[in-house]
C-alpha cells in the first residue's frame, strides 16, 4: 500500500489539502462558523431551531468533500467526463447547479438531500410550508382592532426594505438582486427564500443565508437598538387600557378570504406566498383542529428544519467565495438597521400623535419577526415597568408586519420585472 | 356571520373598492402602452386595492368600539 491510498482512504483531509488556497481557508473557516453556529444556537443567542441543523451542515458539506468518479461529476458539471482530467472535488449531499434533465435524474439517485432540494426547495415549496405555519400561529384580529396603528408602524417598519434597494443598486447590483436583499429588511426568512428564488436564483444561496444568519441576531441586536433611540422614561410609558371585546372568527375567516383573493388578484407572482398564509388563518379560524396541530407541528418544525440543513449544505466554499457576498453581509444588516429605525420612528410619531399616550417602543413590532420582534418590545418595557403591557398592540403591529412584507414581496416580485 | 351582516356597509364599500383597484391595476394598465402612465396606473390600482382591505380593517374596529362594554379593561381578539 503506498502513502497516495492511505490519502485516498481520508478524502474528506486530501481534497482539503488538494484544493487551491482560498477554498481551504474558506473551507475550514466555514466549518468553523459552522461550529460556533450551533454553539450560539445552543446557548440561545440564535434561534435554534435553524441554526443547529444550519451549522451542522455547513461543517458537513464543507467537510465531506471527496474525489468524485468521472460520471458523477460529469452530472455535476453538466459535461463530458474529462479523461485524464484531474478529479473533480463534490459531495454527496446536493448539487444545486444541476438542471439538465438526465443530469438531474442521475443526481436525484446519488446526492441524499438531492430530493428535498429540487422536490421541495428550489421551487419555494419549502418556504410556503413555513409560511403556512406562521399564517396558523398568527391572530389577524390583533391587526383587525387596531387598523391604523398596526398598519402604519408596519409601513414605517418596512424602511429598510424600500431604502435599501436604490443603495444596492448604487453599489453595483442588478434590479433583481438588489430587490432580493433589501427583502432582508421585511425581516422574513420565508419572503427572502421565495423573492431570491424568483428574481435572483444565482445569488439565492447567499442572500438567503445572510438573511438568516440576520433574522437570528434580531432577537439579540434589537433590544439594544430600542435602548439607543428610546430613552428609558418613555419605554416604561404605560398605555391606557382599552375595553374588552371579541372580533369573531367569522369576521377573521372573512378578512382572510378577501384579503387573499383580493392579494393574488393583485400579485399572482406571490400567490403562493398568499395561499399559505391565508390558508394557515383560515383553518384556525375555522376551527379546523386537526388540520392546525398538523400544520404547526409537523409540517412548520418538519419545514424549519430541513430549511436549515439545506441551507447549512449550500453554504460550500465555493458559493461563499462570490465576490458579491460581501456587499450583501453589508446591505443585510443596512436593512434590519434601518427598517428598526424606520419601525421606531414610527412609534415614536404614533406617541406624538395620540397625545404621548402610545409607548413607542411597539414601533419595533412592525418589523415582522413574527413573534420576536413584539416579545422584545415586551420585554424591554417590562424592564423599566414591570407592569405596563403593550403585547396586544405590538402583536398588531408585528402581524400587520408579516402582511405588509408580503405585498412588497410582491410588489417587488411584479414591478422589477417590469423594470428590467 | 351576524357581525359581519351588521357592519355590510364597510365589508361591501372595502371589497368594491379593492375590485375597483384590481381592475385598475390587472386589466386597465396592462393595455395602455409601457411607460410611466402604465407604471402609475398598475400602483394606483395596488394602492387602491390595498386601501378597500384597510376599509373592511376600518369598519370591523368601528364595530368593536361600538360593541364594547364600558368599564372593561383590555381589547383582546379570540384566542
């Protein structure tokens, strides 16, 4: 046996060391990430629910690189099989890039998450399932009782999502992936998975993974970013109490049903996007309980957590070397900055014109991290007023939010095109 | 559906309305020529659609302030 099949038998260590420079780098940096991703999952600073099976498989896909044989990356690459060629690198998890039919065939039956991706991921499916689940989570009647107040900071809260699309064309990218990024503003995973498919299917790998890796440290940058703007007189500012009444599940079912067809009349582009969150409201306001716990179990965690390992997969270092992906770390965080921002000037004018009675701290609601944005508003008062409860409000917001960030999905999925 | 009849007006008015903005921006824009008036007309017709969802909003809070009884605490939709 000599020393090059002892190197055959470690593939995973030889293609490390068989590939040029930056892709080591990228390589073990992303492994790395990858750990420190799951470790910050773990101990709660990032949700874990993505970023466990996110960070496992961005150091498995970027650890089980291996020689392939000449047929396989024949597929993989959509050409001939070089003879004599040095052997190309892969894995066994995905090829994303694969889209001739006998190609695609061939992969289906090598590459294990091969089916979930082309069956489930790249045609959004999986995005529209979790879109589903929160449409079955969400209580429309928040938004229902409150109209003017919820609609509002939602729109100002969608700042960031509208200002940063004329700052990512001044930086050099196209109409469609600049629309793509600024949909990080909206603060929705599932609404950037779905416009990034639609309008920028090249850079819908990094877009999507800088959106969630964002989404994550809302919960954490958020309360901060209130703290700055808000001094602590007004966070502890107690709204007056409002009487008790019910929207019916009837006038709930029926604003679903209006508003979806009304929607997808508007935007066909996002029907997809409409339906699975209308059809989640409509069940649990229909009362349809059997329907609901499949919803919001299997099919929202089922969903969450294939959506992460997926990702973690396409997250290889070649995806990552693209020189854009910098310019979209940057403009990703311009656009949860400013649509918190936007979200918080808008508390603060809802405070000013309600006579100083609105705590403007729910203007962070209106960014539509369904719930994490309303729960930190909660908290952050809670911190100076124990008892002062501004929950129902800023769910309003928060719901009003998710609504308001799929019609500028599309908005954006209809308009851009016309544009270019 | 008693609270939905009892408030018809603003259900009617909001779903007239947002018809009326999705013929504008569906059927009308689509045959003016490309170009700005084609733009305006297809996001006048969107805001206007959006604008009758907001009516229906409208008109169901109207309801709940109405409805509610005095001297209670809090506005809390169904669970």
């Amino acid at each position: 046996m000599h020393f090059h099949d002892i190197l055959n038998v470690f593939q995973g260590i030889t293609t490390l060391l068989d590939s040029p420079w930056s892709i080591l780098v990228a390589r073990l940096g992303l492994m790395l990430l990858g750990m420190v991703l799951v470790y910050l999952g773990k101990k709660g600073v990032l949700e874990p629910l993505l970023m466990i099976p996110m960070g496992l498989g961005m150091c498995a896909v970027n650890a089980g690189v291996l020689f392939l044989d000449p047929v396989t990356a024949a597929a993989v690459t959509e050409g001939p099989a070089a003879a004599g060629a040095a052997a190309a690198h892969g894995t066994l998890m995905m090829a994303p890039l694969v889209q001739k039919t006998d190609s695609l065939m061939y992969i289906l039956q090598v590459d294990f998450l091969q089916p979930i991706y082309t069956f489930a991921f790249s045609n959004g499916l999986i995005a529209c399932f979790v879109f589903m689940g929160i449409g079955v989570l969400l209580d429309v009647g928040f938004v229902l009782a409150r109209p003017f107040l919820s609609m509002f900071l939602a729109l100002c809260a969608e700042f960031g999502t509208v200002a940063t699309f004329p700052i990512a064309v001044a930086m050099g990218l196209n109409y469609r992936e600049a629309a793509s990024i600024a949909m990080v503003g909206g603060a929705d995973g599932p609404m950037v998975l779905f416009t990034s498919l639609t309008l920028a299917k090249d850079l819908f790998v990094p877009i999507t993974v800088v959106a969630y890796l964002y989404l994550g440290l809302t919960y954490g940058g958020y309360p901060y970013l209130i703290r700055f703007l808000v001094p602590a007189k007004l966070r502890g500012l107690k709204m007056p109490p409002k009487p008790a009444v019910k929207i019916t599940s009837d006038e709930k079912l029926t604003f679903a049903v209006v508003a979806c067809t009304v929607l997808c009349l508007l935007f066909p582009s996002a029907a997809p996007l409409f339906l699975s969150l209308f059809v989640g409201v409509a069940v649990r306001e229909a009362g349809l309980n059997y329907f609901v716990s499949f919803i919001d179990g299997p099919v929202l965690y089922g969903s969450t957590m294939f959506l992460g390992l997926l990702l973690g997969v396409l997250c290889e270092a070649s995806t990552i070397l693209n020189p854009k992906v910098l310019i979209l770390l940057i403009l990703g965080i311009v656009a949860l900055l400013l649509s918190g921002i936007g979200g918080i000037i808008g508390g603060y004018l809802a405070y000013y014109f309600s006579g100083r009675k609105i705590n403007p701290c729910i203007g962070i609601a209106g960014v539509s991290c369904v719930p994490s944005t309303a729960k930190v508003a909660q908290k952050e008062v809670s911190k100076v007023t124990g008892d002062a409860i501004i929950l129902p409000e800023a769910l309003g917001a928060n719901i009003s939010g998710v609504i308001t960030t799929a019609i500028l999905t599309g908005i954006y999925v209809t308009l851009i095109p016309l544009l270019t | 559906m008693r609270n939905v009849r009892a408030n018809a007006r603003f259900w009617i008015a909001g779903i007239a309305i947002a018809a009326a903005g999705v013929v504008l921006a569906r059927f009308l824009a689509p045959s003016l020529p490309a170009g700005h008036a084609r733009l305006c007309t297809t996001v006048s017709g969107q805001l206007l659609a959006l604008v009758g969802l907001g009516l229906i909003c409208v008109g169901v809070s109207r309801r709940v302030s109405r409805a509610a009884p005095a001297g209670s605490d809090r506005s809390e939709p169904d669970a």
